[in-house]
C-alpha cells in the first residue's frame, strides 16, 4: 500500500512539475526571427509598467525618432505617439483621420487616439544607427542584441518557462 501512495505521489508531482514548466504564465516583449527556418526568440520580461518606447535615428535624415506604445490588458500593442523632427522622405507632414500633429520645440509630435496592433515586423538595419527599445527605466540597444540585416516580429506575449529556456534574454546597458 505504500508503495502505490508513493508512486501516485510521484506521478502526482511530475505532472504539477510539467504542468508548471509547460504553463504560458510569464508575460514578456518578444522578438522572434522572421524568414527563417530555425526561429530563435529574444525576450525582454514585462513588468508591471505599462509604456514603453522605441528610439530610432532616421538613416536618411540622421535625427531620432521616439515611437511611444503602452501595453493592453488583451496584450495588443497601443501605439500612443511618434514623435521627430524632420518630414521629409518618410515622416508623416500630416495627421490622418484619429490622429493629431503638434510642433513644438522644433519636434514633430504625431497622437493616436485609438490606434491597436497585435504586433509589428522590426528591421535591424546593418548601418551603424541607434536602435533602442526603453522600458522600465532602462535601455537595451537592439543593434547589440539582434543581428542586424535580419526581421523580428515584435509583439507581448505570455510565455512558459520552457520557452523561457529556448530563448534568449536581452539584457540592458
């Protein structure tokens, strides 16, 4: 008799362990490679903050530009504005429909009123321009972390600790 109490026992915490190492339960930024067989996931775990930022320098008018986002309850993707300072060759020069287009400062500032995506493609481009992803206070260069050339698709998702394993945790400067 106690040998079956032991077994159950046993089989008991091997599922629970398996249930908890395979659980979607860690919410993370993820990046994973696009074009590719193979797929590696760059991950960045999420907190409890909400916004976060993409800073980019423009390869052709070489000044940065600061798209804002805050994370939805649903995990889609709030992009809440873009702001630079040139609006010349691919910056918008005007808002469209929900959005509104301020200057100030010598700034270009682009709000969006209700504007959701469930996630988006990132270029890392092979030019030596910055490439920053700020969240939480701190900064990670994506130049340094992804391999330029190549696409991510970028999106908030729920992970287990298992792909926690499989991938790959970007760390801040």
């Amino acid at each position: 008799m106690k040998r079956v109490s032991l077994l159950i026992s046993a089989v008991l915490l091997i599922i629970i362990f398996i249930c908890i190492f395979f659980s979607p339960i860690f919410k993370v930024f993820s990046f994973t490679e696009t074009r590719t067989n193979n797929p590696q996931i760059f991950y960045i775990d999420v907190t409890e903050a909400k916004g976060f930022q993409i800073r980019f320098t423009h390869s052709i008018h070489l000044t940065d530009v600061l798209e804002s986002y805050e994370i939805k309850d649903s995990n889609e993707l709030k992009l809440v504005s873009m702001e630079y300072e040139d609006v010349a060759i691919g910056m918008p020069a005007y808002a469209e429909e929900d959005q509104t287009l301020t200057y100030e400062n010598g700034k270009y500032t682009i709000s969006y009123k209700n504007k959701t995506l469930d996630n988006f493609t990132l270029y890392v481009g092979d030019v030596d321009y910055d490439l920053y992803f700020r969240y939480n206070d701190k900064e990670y260069n994506l130049k340094n972390a992804l391999e330029r050339g190549s696409s991510y698709l970028f999106e908030v998702k729920t992970v287990s600790i298992y792909d926690k394993l499989k991938g790959v945790l970007i760390e801040d400067e």
